[in-house]
C-alpha cells in the first residue's frame, strides 16, 4: 500500500468528520432577549445607566413583516435597538412597536404564570451590585439570596414592570466599570416542565439539569406570587459553547417554574409579540437550515422564517422563531453581518467561517467602538 493511498484515507477520514461536524446546528450562546417597551429610548438610556448595555449593535425603525404568527396576522411597525455589554452575556434588544400604543398586561404577572417572567443578568460581585443599585435607590426585590446552587443572586425591578434576577457568576469577556454584565439566561414559567424539557433541553442542549426541586422556596420569596409551591428545575449547558460570538456570549442558564396546584395565567393573554414586558429569547445560531429540518422532525415548526437573509439597517443575517409547548417565542438567528465601523464599511463577515471557531477576541472587543457615552 503506498504512502498516497495513505495521504487519500487520511484526507477521506478528515472530510468525512468535517460532514459530520455539520450535521447538526450549533447554538453559540443567547444572542439576546427582547424587552418591549413604551419609549426604546428612554429604556435604553436607564439599561445603559444601570446595566452596562452602552454597546450599540443597531438602531432601526422598519416594519416587523415577518411576525404574523405572533402579532394577529398585522405587519407591525417598530423600533428597535440592540444593546450589549462588553463584560459578557447576551444582548438586550429594546423593542417598541410604533404604528399602535404598547399594551400593558391587565394584571402583575407572578412566579409561575406563563411566559419569560424575569431575565437574569451576570455579576462578578452580587454584593457590590447590590450595594450599588441600593444607593441609586433603585427597587430592589428582597436582599442578596443564595439559590439551590449555592449562587449568589438578587432580584431588581426596572421603572417598566420587569423584574431581572442579578446572578454571580465569574466568566468575564472584557471589563468595564459596570457592575453587572449581559443576559445569562431566563427564568420561564411553563405549564408542564416534562414537555418543555424537549425544547430547552433537547433542541437548545441545556443537557444538565444542575436542580430539580419543589416546594416553597426562601430566595423567592420577595417575587409577586413568591410564596406559592412550585417545580424548578435549573438547567445548563455541560460544554463550553464555541463559534461565532461564543467568546463574548459565554455560558448561560434557563430555570423553568411550573406551579403545582394550578395552571398560571399567560402573560401574553389578550397581547401580542412586542408589547410591554419579556418577548422572546434568542439564541445565536449556526447552521439554520439544518435546524429547520430537526425542529419539524422533533414536532416545533419554524413559526417564522426569514428565508435567505433579512437587513435590519445595519446587521444582516437569518433569522427563525419556534414556539416552546406554552406558545412562549424562541428565536434564532444566523448572523451573516454584523457592523464595527459603519462609516468605514468595517463589519463582521460570518457567511461560510468554521463553525467550530469562534471570531478571535481581538476582533470581538473592537466592538467598544461602538459604545454610546452619556
């Protein structure tokens, strides 16, 4: 046997693995979560002031033609900023819709009601946090708790009715002055844990089920409907995630709340996808196409899809939307370009990159370019 034929098995092996790679999707992190609001600007300014979110990824005003099945079948004009924060986490994209009045719930949703009841943000230090929010004289719900992992975490309502858990955590991208970081994931109340499981665990692979506790929980218990029996089950991702903006989205958390003696109320009733309060969770994506195929085999059909590739002034990509078993919107996003300097034609190219290599951190913190000073 010859040393090329060799060479030619080894090359069949590698290509063979490479196909492989791409068999699935590969989720890189939570991009970001939606907030809708009543004034994106005046929101916006508090987030960057208390949260750190000074990172301007996009600002654009356009018409949401695509989300139909979550806004009555109505193209819904909006305006919509992306905000990040350098420390790490995920995003907030600041959403208000613009062609009608933001609706309110007509009632103050509680633990376990159906929806994305409280986002959680990172901090290298909650007591620091803590101390800092206090003296901005900010609503703070309870006192710095420790959860059934052992995490410090506190829980902060902002002057729009969301409430966010600050959860300590140490994985640091970049520091900056803020005393918190971006989005590390979601507090959900479902209806049936078991069923929700196959989306969170199975289609958004937090494989690690870190707790599943029910009762009566102490670091609940200053939270709107906080003394009520419930199941939690908080949920991980056993591998560090790679590719794409992995580095700056780092590892998150999803906790799922069911209540036991009767179904929550949904906090979407009778309102639709951008109206005040959480809207969706997004997910950064690799391979949307591939996901499309798994998602109507595991019985979770694109409710949305942008096809080919969307614009939204400055960033382009593709982007997706599943509904979990409650209806709750999850998101998918595919990026295919993402601004740095828009005056110098400066942006991330992520069309045809190695799935399996994340865009090296020195070009990632040029993203600080784009911080917004007050």
């Amino acid at each position: 046997m010859g040393f090329g034929f060799i060479e030619l098995i080894i090359f069949n092996l590698y290509l063979k693995q490479e196909i492989i790679k791409m068999k699935h999707k590969k989720i890189t992190g939570i991009q970001q979560l939606g907030v809708g609001v009543e004034d994106v600007q005046g929101a916006w300014a508090w987030y960057r002031k208390h949260f750190g979110m000074d990172i301007g990824v996009f600002d654009d005003e356009a018409v949401a033609e695509l989300m139909l099945h979550y806004t009555e079948g109505k193209s819904r004009k909006r305006h919509a900023v992306l905000a990040l924060n350098m420390q790490s986490g995920g995003g907030f994209e600041v959403w208000q819709h613009t062609g009608k009045k933001p609706e309110k719930p007509n009632f103050k949703p509680e633990l376990g009601d159906i929806g994305i009841f409280i986002a959680k943000i990172k901090s290298q230090d909650a007591d620091k946090a803590f101390a800092y929010m206090q003296k901005e004289k900010l609503q703070l719900l309870g006192k710095v708790e420790k959860s059934l992992d052992k995490n410090k975490h506190y829980f902060i309502e902002d002057p729009y009715n969301n409430i966010f858990q600050v959860v300590e955590n140490d994985y640091l991208f970049e520091s900056t002055k803020a005393y918190t970081g971006g989005i590390y994931g979601a507090i959900i109340g479902v209806s049936d844990i078991n069923k929700s499981l196959q989306v969170y665990q199975d289609i958004l692979n937090y494989d690690e089920i870190v707790y599943d506790e029910t009762g009566i929980f102490d670091d609940f218990a200053a939270l709107p409907g906080g003394g009520k029996k419930v199941r939690r089950v908080l949920l991980k991702h056993s591998k560090i995630r790679s590719g794409g903006f992995a580095p700056l989205l780092g590892p998150s958390q999803i906790e799922l709340v069911q209540l036991i003696d009767k179904k929550g109320r949904d906090i979407y009733g009778g309102r639709i996808w951008g109206d005040p309060g959480f809207i969706h969770i997004c997910f950064d994506t690799i391979g949307i196409d591939l996901l499309r195929e798994e998602v109507k085999a595991k019985g979770f059909p694109f409710t949305v899809d942008s096809a080919n590739s969307f614009d939204m002034g400055e960033a382009a990509g593709h982007f997706a939307y599943i509904s979990d078993p409650d209806g709750i919107p999850i998101e998918f996003v595919e990026t295919h370009k993402l601004p740095i300097i828009k005056k110098l034609g400066w942006n991330f190219n992520l069309k045809n990159r190695d799935p399996n290599k994340s865009i090296p951190k020195w070009m990632i913190k040029t993203m600080r370019w784009k911080r917004v000073k007050d």
